[in-house]
C-alpha cells in the first residue's frame, strides 16, 4: 500500500480551498484530480510585464498592464465565435480583448462599458486589430500584483484563471513535506540538485532550470526502475524453453518470400523462445510492415513445441480482423484457432474454455477477455499482444502471470519511436525492428504548398472529387483551446460544403458519438467523398478509396502526427497524394521537417530526425502529449538524462540492494509518487 507520508498528496483536488463543482471540468481537463497532479503542474513560463500609458508605447507580443476603459461589448451570433471586449486606452487608442468559451461570462462582469480597468496580459495583432487574448488580470485598481516580476504563466483550461491556478499550486505545497533523497548522492552533488521539497518550489517561483532537471530527472529515475523491477523479476521467473520442429511452419503456403526484416525478427524470437527464462520482446513495425506474418511464425513455433499462443488486440474489431486473417493464412497447417471477446456468452464460449483448457485449441485470438480469471490453459506458452501502445506496458506485463510457467511475450506496436524513447517507454526490453517495407507499395507523392494558394488546393480537391475519388482534409490545432479548433475546422467545413455540398462531412472531437459514427459510415461507404476533420482520424479509419489527404497548417504537427495521418492514404492500388499546406512565418526548422515530410516515407527515419529537430531547442509546445509517458521531463531533458536514470537505477538494483536500505526505501516513495508502483507490486505479488 501507498505510504503514508504520501497521503496528504494523494488527496483529491477538491480537498484545496476555492475547488467547486465549477472548478471540476477545468481541472480534469488538465489530467489534475489530485493534489499531486497540481504540484507537478508546473508554469509554462513566467512574464515580466511592463506598465504602460498607452498603446503607443507597447509592442506587439509584449506583456504589458495598461488602464482601458471598455467602449463596446459584441458577442457573435456563431456560438463558437470569440466574444469580444472594445476598449481604449487614455489616448483613444482602440484594443479588441478576446475571450473564448466560457471566459465572457467573466468578462462580461470585469469590463462594464465606461469604466476604467487595470488590465494586464499580452499585446498581439490579429489582423490589422491590436488584441489580447484572455488577459491575465483585470482590475478596478492597479496593485502591485499587476506588475509583479516573474510572475508565473500556468497552463490553464477554460473556467480556470492564473491566479486561481497561482493559489492551487500553493496550497499543494503547502501540502508537501521534505522527503528522503532517493536519488544516488554522488548525483545530486555533481548536478548541485536541491532536495525534492525545495526543487518543487523553485520550480513553481522561476525559471529554474536546475530544479526542472531534478523534477524531470525524478520522473525518468521512477520509470527506470520500474522496468528494471519487472524486468529482473521476468528474469527471475521460470518459463519453458520452446523448440519447433518446422512441421507446421513448412506447411505455411504464404503468397509472397518474407522481407529480410521480417526473417531478422522471426530468428530473434525463435532464439529467445528456444531460452528458458521468458522472452520479452518488442516488435516495432510500421503499418503494413507485415506484422501479422512474424506473429503467426512465432505462434507456430509454440504449437511445434506443444504449447498454446494467445493474441491480444486493443479492440474487438481488430480481434476479428485478426482472427480472420490468421485462420486463412495458417489453413494449411491444420492448427485450431478460436476467437474469445467479450461478446461471447453461452455454449459457444463455454466450448472455447473447454478448448482451451484440454489443448485442443492451439491458438487463440481475442480482447482482454483472453485473460480473465475464469480462462485456463493447459500450456500457455506464448501470448503476443498487439498494438501495445494502447494498453500501457504495465499492466500487460503482470497478466502474463497466467500459467504455471511465465509465458514468452511478444508486444507489438505500429508506432515507430525513436530509439530513446524507446528505453524510456520499455526499459531495457529487447526490440525486434521492422524496418523494411514488403515490396510493392505505392509511394505516397507529398507536396508542400503555401496556405495561401488555398483556391488551388480546393480546385485540385474539385477535380479529385469528380474524378471519383474520396479524400481527407484535415484541419489543425491552432490554440490551446480545444473550442477554438473546432471552431476552425467548422468554419473550413462551412466553405467546402458551400463547394461541393453534401458530399462533404465533419468529424470532430465534440461531435456525439452517433453523429461522429454515422459521418464516418458514410464517407467509409463512399457515399460521402469528402472528410473534414481535427485530428481524430488519426486512429483506426481504413478508407482504400481515399487517396488524396490535405493538411492545413501542417507546421503544427509533429512529423510523428503527420506520418500517422499520411498513412491514412496509401492503402489501395491508385495512387495516393498528400498536400502539406504550410502558413507564411515558417522557421528553419519548420522547413527542414516539412521537407522530411517530402523526402521519406520511412517511419523510423522520420521520429528519429524529428526528435533531433524538436529536441534541438524549438520544441512546439514543450510536451509533446502521447509521445512519452512522461509528464515533467522534456524531449531535450529525456535525450540529456535517460541514460545517467537508467544508470542509477541500476546501480540502485546492483549495488544499493534494491528497494532495502535507507536509499531504496526513499526510492519506493517515489515510485509511489510517480505512480510506477506497478514496479514494487510486481516484487511483493512474487
Ligand atoms: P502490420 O504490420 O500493419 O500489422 P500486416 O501484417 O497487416 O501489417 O501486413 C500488411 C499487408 O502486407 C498484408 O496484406 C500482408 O499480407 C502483406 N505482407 C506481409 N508481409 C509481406 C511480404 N513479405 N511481402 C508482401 N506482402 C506482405
Ligand atoms: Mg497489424
């Protein structure tokens, strides 16, 4: 169980003066919905603001506090439109502030037309209009607060301000009491790191880029040892040692010679099979990198050696999709393969369990329910789980407790990642790569062109269309407000139904499921010809007939987003285009990527060059959400420090005694508080 120290920390956010029922959807929306999440919430940046008389005297992109005096509220018919404050300065210079959502019932409030507020934030053009969206502070008299130095900017959601953000995060340290070090002192006294409380502090007061590192290094440590605890604990288990014969795998009749990669990995796995301990290994491919064939060998091998497999997808779907494949391709082996999912009920799955149980079934497909307790097998010996991603490394590692030996475990992911991130997502698991692309693939032609050519696009869209063929238009993430988005992908839908009318349709992130599903139906049917979306197609669309995918504003994606959302087209005989729409102030480093973009379709080339351009120092938002599981620790900061964590860890394990002794029992905290207790359960769980 948690210590107890840490109980104060794991209270939940509603525990902190001023957290209503109003507070509770910002708040979640930032993932804060414990006191610790709020303390490892920390500022984005912090401002220095500059008071000033008039517009005159300010530049744009300045922080500013300034004394306006509102002329004109002008709230939009379009609900999803801003609101809009007018207001002057003392010399009559006119100021347009910009408030989403929510925020313009705030100020409708703070800003009564004829009054004089102390208003403080940043000073942007938009359009030829001076604005300044969401100011941090309005107030009917200038207090020092207004021009406070360093004051910090949090990353906020809609309903919530920065000063009440500024009060959360220092009750919750308030909270937190100094805790032992769990980090190697030799470390913290060559880096001169402060003590967790104190870093934590500091964190939250400045720019302190000593205490971030400490904070990230925390994390990247916590993560290290887990895996090391799961993995020494895999070690320590007993499994078989699975030799085939070939009988089965020579009746395969496959209609095509497997890649070199792919004969590569199937020699790895059979190495690792043929090894008592238990395999953990990751199989890292590209979509249509042939995954589904190396599974299937390695499934087979298990049979020839008198055991079951089991695979594991994310979904029911592709547990079917899956199922169908593999019967079809392992036909001529004569090998029993079942399906098991949550749907099954009655005779039908009491007959699987049956199978499963006295070994008549040799290999089974399915969702999670594969593994519920009322699921026994006569001799798991291999359990491959697909799309790993999805599940979280963790949990999937302990499910494979099933058995009266610990099965080999094959984790497959689609999501090419770079080889950093690669130990910090799995640890010291061996990694099997597909890095080859079966032959025959229709290259995806990838142009960049400038947004302002915007007719054109929609032209050659006209064209496209008419010629029969369905394609995606993606819109993207313009501001940290997700309504603002879909504002903006609502408004691209608006001017291409005016277009092409109700051929086209919109899937967004707000939409009801129904809504969404049904659009998606019909563009997938074809009755449709032309999808506008926000990112959400991201996942899980197959559309062969969709070959053309127009992405607006492309700069903003990460080149990892954009290979995904590339990948979308490509998938029929015809020959698929991908147009990157790029805005007009493209940095160097904004070309370099989207040029990447042109030159490569290879995936494992584009995350590792893509995590050389963003960790070179313009990182586009910091963190990069889904690209790591990590929460503090920086892209720069995980390439700088992974590998002195992981040596830690190590060291920690080797020589320290583990978990025991004054270091490892400081270091169980931390696992606690980074919430990788998965690690010390796993230990205990024996
Ligand atoms: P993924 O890695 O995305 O799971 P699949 O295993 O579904 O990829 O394979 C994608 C397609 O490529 C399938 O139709 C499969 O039959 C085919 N394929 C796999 N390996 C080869 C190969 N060596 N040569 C030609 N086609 C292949
Ligand atoms: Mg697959």
């Amino acid at each position: 169980m948690r210590p107890e120290a840490l109980n104060p920390l794991f209270a939940e956010v509603e525990t902190l003066d001023g957290v209503g029922p109003k507070l509770k959807k910002p708040l979640e929306r930032l993932g804060l919905s414990r006191v610790r999440d709020v303390l490892f919430h920390l500022p984005d940046r912090f401002v220095t603001r500059r008071p000033v008389a008039s517009l005159d005297e300010a530049g744009e992109g300045e922080n500013i506090v300034i004394a306006l005096t509102a002329t004109e509220h002008r709230a939009s018919r379009n609900q999803r439109a801003p609101y809009r404050v007018f207001a002057q300065d003392e010399i009559g210079n006119v100021l347009a502030l910009t408030f989403f959502g929510r925020a313009s019932f705030t100020a409708k409030k703070q800003l009564p037309v004829g009054e004089k507020r102390w208003v403080a934030g940043k000073l942007e053009r938009y359009g030829d209009m001076l604005q300044m969206v969401h100011p941090d502070h309005v107030m009917e008299q200038a207090d020092a607060s207004l021009v406070h130095l360093n004051e910090p900017v949090y990353p906020l959601a809609e309903g919530l301000t920065q000063p009440r953000m500024a009060s959360l995060a220092a009750q919750a340290l308030d909270r937190a009491q100094a805790l032992p070090e769990w980090i190697e002192p030799g470390v913290i006294a060559r880096e001169k790191w402060l003590p967790w409380r104190e870093a934590l502090v500091a964190a939250h007061k400045a720019e302190a880029p000593a205490a971030r590192d400490r904070l990230a290094y925390d994390e990247l440590f916590a993560n290290a040892l887990a895996l090391m605890l799961v993995r020494a604990d895999n070690r320590a288990r007993r499994g078989q040692s699975l030799q085939g014969d070939g009988s089965l795998r020579d009746r395969l009749q496959l209609p095509f010679p497997l890649t070199g990669a792919q004969r590569r990995s199937i020699d790895e796995i059979t190495g690792d099979m043929a090894q008592e301990s238990p395999m953990l290994r990751l199989l890292q491919g590209d979509v249509g990198a042939g995954k589904t064939v190396v599974a299937l060998e390695a499934m087979l091998v298990a049979v020839e050696a008198g055991a079951q497999a089991a695979m594991l997808a994310p979904t029911e779907i592709l547990a079917r999709q899956h199922y169908d494949t593999l019967r079809r391709m392992a036909a001529p082996t004569g090998v029993e393969i079942a399906l098991l999912t949550g749907r099954d009920k009655g005779k039908a799955r009491e007959s699987t369990l049956l199978g499963l149980l006295d070994g008549s079934i040799d290999i089974v497909i399915g969702t999670h329910a594969i593994f519920q307790d009322t699921v026994g097998y006569r001799n798991l010996g291999l359990v491959v789980i697909d799309e790993q991603h999805r599940f979280g490394v963790n949990q999937r590692l302990m499910l494979t407790k099933k058995g009266r030996r610990t099965p080999h475990t094959l984790a497959m992911t689609a999501t090419p990642i770079p080889r950093t991130l690669t130990l910090a997502q799995y640890g010291e698991m061996d990694v099997s790569r597909l890095d080859e692309m079966p032959p025959g693939r229709q290259p995806i032609d990838t142009v960049v062109v400038a947004q302002e050519r915007m007719d054109e696009v929609v032209n050659g869209v006209a064209r496209h269309l008419s010629a029969g063929q369905q394609a995606y238009w993606v819109c993207p993430m313009v501001r940290d407000s997700e309504t603002a988005d879909i504002a903006a992908a609502e408004a691209r839908y608006a001017m291409l139904e005016q277009r092409f009318g109700d051929q086209v349709v919109l899937v967004h992130g707000q939409l009801k499921p129904e809504i969404k599903d049904a659009a998606m139906e019909r563009f997938a049917s074809g009755e449709a010809k032309l999808l506008v979306a926000t990112t959400v197609i991201e996942v899980g669309v197959d559309v062969p007939a969709a070959t053309l995918m127009v992405i607006e504003q492309a700069e903003r994606f990460g080149l990892a987003q954009l290979h995904q959302l590339r990948g979308r087209v490509g998938r029929g005989s015809e020959k698929s285009v991908c147009l990157l729409l790029r805005g007009e102030a493209l940095s160097e480093t904004g070309k370099a990527r989207l040029a990447l973009m042109r030159e490569t379709q290879d995936g494992f080339r584009i995350a590792e060059e893509d995590l050389e351009l963003r960790g070179g120092g313009e990182l586009l938002g910091t963190r990069q959400s889904g690209d790591t599981p990590f929460r503090l620790a920086t892209l720069e900061q995980i390439q700088r420090m992974l590998q002195m964590a992981h040596d830690d860890a190590r060291l920690l394990m080797e020589r320290d005694g583990g978990l025991t002794g004054e270091r490892g029992e400081a270091a169980r905290l931390l696992l606690y508080l980074q919430e990788r207790d998965w690690g010390v359960q796993l230990l205990r769980g024996g």
